[in-house]
C-alpha cells in the first residue's frame, strides 16, 4: 500500500486531472496523451516516494502489459474501443493493488451505470438538438474516460478517507 502522504498528493494531483479528462471525453470523446502521461507521472513520482522500490517497479511493468494488451484488443476490436481510454487504463493501472482489483472492479462497474444512466437522461433532455458536446451528439459510443476517471478518483478517496477515519 502506499503511504498515506504519498497518497494524498496523488488523490490531490488525479482529482482535477481526471475532472478535465471527463470534462474533454464528453466534450470531444477524445482523451489527450498529454493528461494520459500527466496520470502515469503522477504515480511516477508518487509510487516512487510512497511505495517500497520492487513494488512500484512490479506496478510499473503492470502498466505495461495493460498497455500492450489494450493494443491487442483495440487491434481485435477494430477501432471500436477508444485508444485513448486504453492508455488511460495503463496509465492508471499501477495506482490499484493487486488485492484491490476487484474494488476497483466494482467501481467501474458502478461508475459506468452512473455513466448510461447520466447519458441517456442528459440525452433525452437535449433531444434531437445539437448541442456541441460529441458524447451527445452521437448516439454509438459512450466515453469511458468518464467512468475510468471517476473510477480511479473514488478509489483513492476510499482508500484516503480509510486511513483517516
């Protein structure tokens, strides 16, 4: 587990940049790489500082091969998964330890309910009108930067406000 100041700069750092990473996939249904490496940094620096060493070097070759088998499956699916929301998933996989996979599991998947729920209630407010917004305006893909980034941000809030309770 990280130590807990290492985990408050972190749940700190994600929270505003995974509030912009939601805020831009609904906008434009694209997530930039730059706030795609802003993530994987800030548990860069964070793991390094609140992590022993062989524990964030194991996190780091997770994020590896969750990268390389977001490839595959982007590759499989033919373009029908977003890369971007791929590359989030690395970029965010070493921040969960192994004995919380299923918590965070569980997190997405209520994460992304909340998402259809929001989305298809938003939608049908807006109608048939165009409102700007990708994520609305089209009616096949559903952002799952939202749901990854919430996600993420719950589960290191869960995880801080346990160690402080």
């Amino acid at each position: 587990m990280m130590d807990t100041p290492a985990l408050i700069l972190a749940f700190a750092t994600m929270l505003p940049l995974m509030a912009f990473v939601i805020f831009t996939d609904l906008r434009t249904m694209k997530i930039p790489n730059w706030a795609v490496l802003a993530a994987f940094a800030v548990f860069l620096v964070t793991g390094l500082w609140g992590l022993p060493f062989d524990v964030y070097l194991w996190r780091i070759g997770h994020a590896v091969i969750a990268l390389l088998a977001g490839f595959v499956l982007f590759s499989l699916a033919g373009g029908g998964i977003g890369a971007g929301d791929l590359k989030l998933i690395a970029a965010i996989t070493p921040f969960v330890p192994g004995s919380s996979v299923s918590l965070v599991l569980f997190i997405f998947a209520v994460s992304v309910f909340a998402l259809l729920a929001f989305h298809q209630v938003t939608r049908m407010v807006v109608r048939r009108r165009e409102t700007g917004w990708k994520s609305l305006d089209q009616k096949v893909y559903l952002p799952a930067g939202v749901a990854l980034g919430l996600t993420i941000v719950l589960f290191l809030g869960l995880d801080l406000s346990s160690r402080i309770a």
